[in-house]
C-alpha cells in the first residue's frame, strides 16, 4: 500500500504543473531550444507586450517568435495598429518586453523611425555626433563631416534637436545610423522621410553601404522589400507567421 501511495505520489510530481487561463487549461510550455547566450543572431523567442490602462489590459504582442543572422533582411509586416512599431522597439530595447526573450548577438542599430529616435533633443546635431563617435570609436572629425553632409541641415545642425522638426530630427538620426558600422539595422518607415531626392539618397545608402549586414525593417514600399528582403513577418492581432515568400506575405498583408 505504501509503496502504491508513493509510486502515485511520484507520477504526479512528474507531471508539468497547469495554468488556469479563465476557463481554458494550458501545460506550462516547455523551454524551446538550446541557450542563445553565444548565438551570433538575433532571436526573438516567444514575446509578448501588453499595456495596462482604465480600459484593462491590451495584448498587442502575443508570443513573437523569429531569428535573423548576419546579413539576413526580414520584413515587418501587417496593418497599423499590428504592433510593427513596437516590435522594434522592443528589439532595440527602447522598451522592455511584458515576457519572452530578446537575444542581441550582433551589434545593433537603434531604431531609425519618423519620431528620429537615437539623437538626444537636449543636444545639437554636432554634439549628437560627437556623442556618437565616441560610444562606438569613430574619429570624431570624420564623423562630424560625414553627419553634416549627409543630413543636410545646414546651419541648424548647430542647433539644440528639440528645435527641428520631425523630418530634420529623421535626416540626423538616419545620418548618425550610417556614420556607424552596425551588424543590424532597425528601420522603421524611415525611407519615407524627404522628398523623392533624399528618399533615394537614403536607400542607397543603406542598401548600397550596408548589403552585408542584417535589417529588420517595417516599410509600406512593396518595391524595397522585394528587392531587398528574403523572409517577412506578418502580424496580425498580436500572432506572427513567418513566410520565405515574400511576395505572398505582402499580398497576405494587404488584404488583411
């Protein structure tokens, strides 16, 4: 009899313990893969954000998985509101995810969006530059010069950030990204800022400088990620699928 009781006892131990989730029961999911600690990647394991407000708690990331080596293009697709914006930011840890994993394993690009993230607003574009040269060793001249050329400010690179507008602030991030080698960039809808001129000027350089390098990449420009991109993520409700056509993905995407 004891032994039957203990035999009983120890199966149940080894069971995986249940979560209750409101009416459904869930196993705990198990760990996926070997560690990531040395992985010369980016890996995106099972991440989910959700914000908290009056209305209650909304899920917009619901357990994103993918991975990008190095020099792999991967586009980020789905309607407004999908998460694509937060997706990236979360990558870049601009933001920090509610679960799940973000393996940095290759040296990575702040996200470049139409807000100009990665430029200091308290700062002038020159000094923003020099900020930068020095955090990632690139002569400080070279850099300045580069920076002053490709973002075409003119006199207003002098200024303190906060006085430019979105487009300006936009321009000086995207110079700063290109003033770096990075191994990953992060781009989100940056290629729209500009007129047609600069627009080109921009693709150019990052397509043209950087074609050994990875890109996450969220853009409404069907031509630019056919060309460019091999794998394209779509979201849709918080849920991801990853497709290697990435044609399909973007007609899929479309008429979400």
């Amino acid at each position: 009899m004891v032994r039957a009781v203990a035999a009983a006892a120890a199966s149940v131990a080894s069971r995986p313990p249940r979560i209750f989730e409101g009416e459904r029961i869930v196993a705990t999911p198990k760990p996926r893969g070997p560690a990531v600690a040395n992985e010369r990647a980016v890996i995106v394991r099972d991440l989910v954000k959700s914000y908290h407000g009056e209305a209650g708690t909304v899920r917009v990331l619901d357990g994103i998985s993918f991975e990008i080596g190095p020099g792999e293009k991967i586009a980020i697709l789905g309607k407004n509101g999908a998460g694509k914006s937060t997706l990236v930011k979360l990558i870049g840890g601009v933001e920090q995810p509610t679960s799940g994993i973000v393996h940095r394993g290759l040296n990575m690009s702040w996200p470049l969006s139409f807000g100009g993230g990665g430029v200091h607003p308290g700062m002038s574009g020159l000094d923003n530059a020099r900020f930068v040269a020095r955090v990632y060793g690139k002569s400080i001249d070279e850099t300045l010069d580069f920076v002053a050329d490709f973002a075409e400010l003119g006199k207003y690179i002098r200024y303190p950030v906060k006085t430019y507008s979105s487009g300006m602030r936009q321009r000086l991030a995207f110079a700063l990204s290109m003033a770096v080698d990075f191994e990953c960039y992060l781009i989100d809808e940056v290629l729209g800022v500009g007129d047609q001129r600069f627009q080109k000027k921009c693709r150019d350089a990052l397509f043209g400088k950087v074609e050994s390098s990875a890109m996450i990449l969220v853009s409404h420009h069907r031509q630019t990620i056919l060309e460019y991109c091999s794998k394209a993520l779509v979201l849709k409700r918080g849920r991801s699928r990853l497709f290697d056509d990435v044609e399909f993905a973007l007609d899929l995407s479309a008429s979400l």
